[in-house]
C-alpha cells in the first residue's frame, strides 16, 4: 500500500529525478517523468488534490511546492524552453550510488535507458521555444548524457545491447533537435523582470522585488572583496587582492593526487564540525569517490543518502581533470582544487555543508519535509557553511592539525578561498537579474565575472552563460543572506539562550523550508 500523501505524490509525479536522487524514492528506479505537453498537463492538474497537512508550517511548505510547479511549467512553461529539466530526467548516473545491491540498481538503470526513446520523442515534441542561446549553452550537458551509458552487456555492467542501441539513437536525435535550435532558435533568451521574479518566489513563499536584490548583492558583493582584501594584504601587502588571489589559485595538487586531497579536507571538515558541535547530527559515512562519466562537467557534488531510502554511505564526487585536454584546460580546472579553494568546498560539500544537511533531513519531521527542498535553502545553507567556518577558526584548525603537511597553506588561505567562492556566488545572482531583466548581455556577464572574480576568459564566460538555463543560480548568495538575517533575528530574540548549536538545529527541523517560511525556526526552536 502506498503510504505516501497523494500530494506529495502529484509532486513528486513532477519533479521524477529529484525525488529520486534528492529524496531517496526509489519507486522512481528506472523511471523518467513525463514532461511531454500532454504530461505535463496532466501533471498539474494533479496539484493540490488530498488533504491539508495539520501542521500550518507543513501545509505552507507544500503549497509554495505546488505554486513553483504551477509557475515554472503552467505560467512560463519553462519545459518548452529550458532543456535543463529533461537532462536531469534522462541522466542516469544516480544508479551509480551505492544505495542498494548493484544487481538491483543496474537493472533499474537498463530500465531507464529502455525509456529513453520515449522520453526524447517527449522532450522533443515539447521543446519548441529553445533559444539559441540557451541551446548553445547546454549543448555540451546535452551531449554528455551519452557518457553514462554503459558497454553493451558483453562488458561487465553493461547494457543489453537493444536497449543501448535505441538510447543512443534517441540520444542522437535530441542532440540533433537543440542544435537545430542553436542555429535557428530565438536570439533573445531574458525570461523578463516580472517572469524571473515570479520564478524565484513561488517556491519560495515570497513575493521578490529585484531591484531590492540588485541592491543586497551589490553591497554583498563589496563587503566580500573587502574581506578578501583584509586576507590577501597579510598574505602579499599591497598587491591587487584578485590578482594575489588568482597567483593562489596555482597551488594544487597534481591531477593524480585530487582524491586524496579531497579526502584529507573531508577529515578535517567532519572532525571540525564534530568537536565544535556545529550541527545537530554527526553520523553516516561520506566517501569521496571519482565523480561518473555523466557527471564530469561538475569539479564536485555530493550525494547524500535520501531521506526515503535505507542509510547508505553519502558520496563526496570529485572530477579530476580528463587525460586528453590540452595543458591550459588542465591547468585552469585544477585552479579549482587549490589548496586555497578546496578547503572551502569541502566545507559546502561535506561537513557542515551538504552532507550534515542530509542527516539532518533524514530526521526531519514529517513527510512533507523530508520530500520538498527548497534549492535556495540547501544551497544557501552549504554556502553559509563557509563563513561560518571561517569565523570559528577552521583555518587555523586545519593548519594546526596538518603540521608539516600544511606546506603552503594557512589560516588566511581559507580565508581567501571562503571570500573567492562568495564572489562567484554574487556575481550570479548579479549576472542573473541582469541577463533576464535585458539589463546585461552574456558578454557583460562574463565581463562583471572577469572584474570581480578570478574567473577569466571561458571560464568567465561559461559562469555567465549559466544564467541562461538556470535562471535561479543565484539562490547560494540569497539563501546565505536569508539564513545570516535570520541568525542576527535569533541573536536578539533568544538573547543569553542563543548558541549556533540551537540556531542550527532549529533550522534543520525543518528540513530544506522556503526562505519566506524560515521565520518558524525562531518561533519554534
């Protein structure tokens, strides 16, 4: 029998990939949601049916799940524009966690893979409004799907050999689709002021005015380059703070040694947010694994063990520059890994970012909080992760519990990195509010990326070519300032009682809240 509300339920139906691989429904093995015209439709017509959760709390949460359904695919029928969607629903590198005996999870994805074609036939009858833009942008995402589809089964782990054959067909023919809308789509890809707004809101439980957005990351933005002046001027007095910190970003491990970078920041996050007791819970296993072939075009991601699945070990994935690219290619991903910036990755990725976040949830309340999250509050929180270690000392810690092994590193590395990571978060919502409210080209993007980061020429342009599909990258900077008002809010009305400990457990009750229902943190914790 199945237990779970039929709202959440209509959801879920919706948003396939992500109950799955965020929420550990696994029902969904070897399904892709239907986003055809017709599904879609059909889909929110299914909103709101069942009853009311009890919890007022719960019942907002669900509803501004429901409203940023209704917006995204009802109003600006973004499925009809925005590829993003459907590559999350044809990806199937979620089948390479180890949640379940590999037997189990390989059939599932053969499944999947079997229902690529009508997937594809789907995604393209309903992608006729792709910008050029926008499928120049994606295009490579695109393509990359095929890397995780596996050997035919001759191999080991490999596919039927039929099943692979009509995937990659099919896989051929959406390729084919978005780069005929690369040559012959739309020119202008801006969704509008109002539009973005309205985006960004609805799941939030929030009305947004951009303009008062523009104002919060332009001031963001300066308090953040005079940090990483305060940090470069003990590191190298007197030198340009972006240029100290791009001569930084050339510290780093050798490709063959990123692995093990990684796992000796991952200890040192986990121990560090151990002893301090930053986070209500500090259990599980988090092991840092070569990211798969579908999710190379990410330096690192975690993935955590869902809510609605048995406990299985989190998986930290990291990607190491590939064998063939040329030297400078290599050289400007592994800028990524330096001692000065993977040190802050760590901290959103595993402990007390992402991976805290996900044993919390797995405690949260309720189904509905265990089900629908707010992607402004999971990123947010991992973002604010960062300064928060940097204002308890972890740099300092790390370099004490590193000694010898420290080599160059130091507290004010951290510092650096913790400030160059926050300078890229603005820089999106900035580029973002730009980009849909016809305000900034993609080429003015990637120029404000060029001024106020250490991100140059493609990499430059690739951050602002982000904006194009997804419009709501901005959400690690406007999360991180919801989450830091409302600690200043708990620091006044708790008085003697505040401590971070309470303030954050109060937060991880409620799962992964929209930013508009934060407040029930203070009135509940």
């Amino acid at each position: 029998m199945d237990d779970y509300p039929a709202r959440l339920r209509a959801i879920a139906d919706l948003n396939v990939a992500s109950a799955r691989e965020e929420g550990g429904r696994h029902e969904y093995d070897g399904v892709v949601g239907d986003l055809s015209p017709a599904g879609v439709t059909a889909g929110l017509a299914r909103l709101g049916e069942g009853e009311p959760f009890p919890d007022p709390h719960d019942e907002a949460h669900a509803r501004a799940a429901e409203e940023a359904l209704r917006v995204e695919l009802g109003e600006l029928e973004l499925h009809r524009s925005n590829p993003l969607r459907h590559v999350f629903e044809l990806d199937v590198s979620c089948y390479d966690r180890d949640y379940a005996p590999e037997a189990e999870r390989r059939a599932a994805r053969d499944r999947h893979l079997a229902a690529w074609p009508d997937a594809v036939d789907a995604a393209i009858a309903a992608l006729d409004r792709v910008s050029a833009p926008t499928a120049a942008a994606l295009l490579d995402a695109v393509r990359g799907l095929a890397a995780g589809v596996p050997e035919a089964e001759e191999a080991a782990g490999g596919a039927p050999a039929d099943v692979r054959d009509a995937a990659l067909s099919a896989h051929r023919r959406l390729v084919t689709h978005l780069e005929r809308a690369e040559r012959e789509g739309p020119r202008d890809a801006a969704l509008g002021g109002a539009a973005l707004a309205r985006y960004m809101g609805a799941g939030e439980a929030l009305e947004v005015d951009l303009d008062r957005l523009r104002e919060q990351a332009g001031a963001e933005r300066d308090r953040l380059m005079a940090g990483l002046a305060e940090a470069t001027g003990r590191i190298a007095p007197g030198r340009p703070p972006l240029e100290v910190a791009r001569e930084l970003l050339g510290d780093h491990p050798a490709p063959d040694a990123v692995l093990d970078a990684a796992r000796t920041w991952t200890r040192l996050c986990l121990d560090f947010t151990r002893e301090r007791d930053l986070v209500p819970y500090h259990d599980g296993r988090c092991e840092v694994r070569l990211s798969p072939p579908s999710g190379r075009w990410a330096t690192a991601a975690l993935g955590w063990s869902g809510p609605a699945e048995a406990d299985a070990p989190s998986s930290f994935f990291v990607t190491p520059p590939d064998p063939a690219w040329s030297e400078a290619e290599t050289a400007e991903w592994m800028e990524l890994f330096s001692a000065t910036t993977l040190p802050a990755i760590g901290v959103h990725e595993v402990a007390p970012g992402h991976f805290s976040h996900g044993r919390a949830l797995r405690r949260a309340p309720g189904q509905v909080r265990r089900s629908l999250f707010s992607l402004s509050f999971v990123e947010g929180w991992a973002h604010y992760t960062e300064e928060l270690c940097l204002e308890e000392g972890f740099g300092a810690y790390a370099e004490e519990a590193l000694g010898a092994e420290a080599g160059s590193f130091t507290a004010d590395h951290f510092a650096v990195g913790v400030w160059i990571e926050a300078l890229i978060r603005v820089t999106r919502l900035s580029s973002a509010i730009g980009v849909h409210t016809g305000e900034m080209t993609v080429e003015d993007a990637a120029r404000r990326f060029a001024a106020d980061t250490p991100h140059t020429g493609p990499a430059a342009l690739s951050e602002a070519r982000r904006a194009l599909f997804d419009p709501t990258y901005g959400r690690y900077t406007w999360g991180k300032l919801a989450i830091l008002d409302l600690r200043e809010q708990a620091r006044r009305r708790w008085g003697s009682g505040f401590s971070l400990r309470r303030f954050h457990a109060a937060l991880m009750d409620l799962g992964a809240p929209p930013l508009g229902l934060l407040g029930t943190a203070l009135d509940r914790g």
